[in-house]
C-alpha cells in the first residue's frame, strides 16, 4: 500500500500536475501549447510537469504531442473515478454524515446530479414539503418512514378517499404505529389508510431513524439528525432508485403488514 500511497501523492500534491494528466487523459496527443491554455499555466511550469510526469512513467513524447503510457492511462482513470466519486461525496457530506448502517449499501456514485435539501432555522420543513410532493405526484409509493406525520396521512388519506389510483406500501416502526393510532388528530387518516386496498402498512420490529423512498421513476433517500428530519436527496438515477428500493425490501421483509382492527 505504501507505494500506491506514493503514487497518489506525487500526483495530487502538485494541482498542476494532476491537472496536466486530467487534461492529457481526456485530449491526448495534446501540444504542450495547447496544455499551457488548458491548465492555465505558464510555459515553464508546464514543461516542468511534463517532465516530471514523463520521467515517473506516465506519459511520453510523440510526434503529435504528448500521451498517456499504459501506466499513465491506468492511474489517470482511476483518478478521474475517485476524484469524481470524492467530490459527490463532499457535495452529500452532511446527508452521509448522519446516514445510518442500513443506507451503507447505497452507491455514492448514484447520488450524483441529485438535488440536495438540508433543513435550517429558516426552513425547518423543507424535508417534509419536499417529500409531500413527491408523494402527491406519484400513483406507486414504496417506502421506509422514520416516523408519521399528519400532514402525510391525510394527504393520503384524501386521496384514498377521493378513489385516485394510488399502489402505497409504507414501513413504519411500531412505535409510529401506535403514535398515530393513539393520536386524535391522527385517527381518522390513519384508519382510512389501513383499511383501504391501495395500501398497505407495514410494522417494523426496529425504530427507524431514516427515509428511504420511491415515488414512480424518483428515489429518495432522508436523514434524521437530533431527531428531526435533516438532509434528502432525490433522484431519478436508476441506480439511485434500485438501491433504494433494495433498502425498501429488505425492511418489508423484516415487517409485519398491519391489519385492520
């Protein structure tokens, strides 16, 4: 391992130099000119780097301009794919910061392009707004919520009622179970939603502190932070959405789906 962590040093303690093989890898054979423009930079700089890199393996000179050797092209790649899974990490940072173990499995790569919400002082609902219109937009719904809120039951609950083509299988810890069975402003939302054939509840043995959700095409994936709804993602990706509903399946399968008392 020391002499990859070498490798990678070399390459990211110069910005010109991980520059110079990033523009090298997607424009090869490229001019040392053209180099100087693209990586802004002075001509003695980048004849510098590219003497350094040619002398490390990475790259030769040819009669066109400079290329990638093998090695070159090897680690240019790789570099490209951590940097690019790096930087959407940093972009997610406090979604993945407060994510549980049961959202580990999902790809970081899938959270790239999605849009972020992070809950503030200003906006302390964005979250909830944010998933209430997915909900509203979507006729299928597979979902693992953290906990019930009645703005969401009676959403649904009106739609039920008003006879919509809706498809809705939600997990909830039994502890929201109880919460909104107990609940009188609750109740009625409740019972209508457990009653009706579009949907069905299931009851999760575990308290659940994420929401991990599939509205139609989009994926969703919700962390709690202090208790109270923190940071969502949403996506169409594709990955996005099959990781997620593995997140959705593997909770149902652990659940037991609520009757009608």
């Amino acid at each position: 391992m020391g002499s990859a962590i070498a490798e990678l040093r070399f390459v990211t303690q110069s910005e010109n130099r991980a520059a110079a093989l990033a523009v090298i890898y997607e424009s090869a054979p490229i001019e040392t000119r053209e180099l100087e423009s693209r990586i802004d930079a002075s001509r003695r700089t980048v004849i510098r780097v590219v003497n350094s890199l040619e002398e490390r393996g990475y790259l030769r000179e040819t009669g066109e301009g400079v290329r990638l050797t093998p090695f070159g092209d090897h680690l240019a790649t790789q570099l490209d794919r951590v940097t690019a899974s790096t930087e959407t990490a940093v972009e997610f940072r406090e979604l993945l910061r407060h994510a549980p173990p049961a959202l580990a499995d999902i790809p970081v790569e899938s959270l790239a392009g999605a849009d972020l919400l992070v809950a503030s002082d200003v906006d302390p609902f964005s979250i909830l707004d944010r998933v209430l219109t997915l909900r509203a937009e979507a006729t299928r719904i597979r979902e693992v919520a953290p906990g019930v809120q009645k703005e969401s039951i009676d959403q649904l609950a009106e739609r039920v009622r008003a006879g919509e083509d809706v498809d809705v299988e939600t997990v909830i810890s039994r502890q929201a179970s109880d919460a909104a069975e107990d609940n009188l402003d609750y109740r009625d939302g409740h019972a209508t939603t457990v009653e009706s054939n579009a949907v069905d509840i299931y009851i999760h043995p575990s308290e659940l502190s994420f929401f991990a959700g599939v509205m139609d095409e989009t994926a969703a994936i919700g962390v709690s932070k202090d208790g109270q709804p923190y940071a969502l993602a949403v996506s169409d990706d594709p990955d996005l959405h099959e990781a997620v509903t593995a997140v959705y399946e593997r909770f149902r399968a652990e659940a037991t789906l609520k009757s009608p008392e």
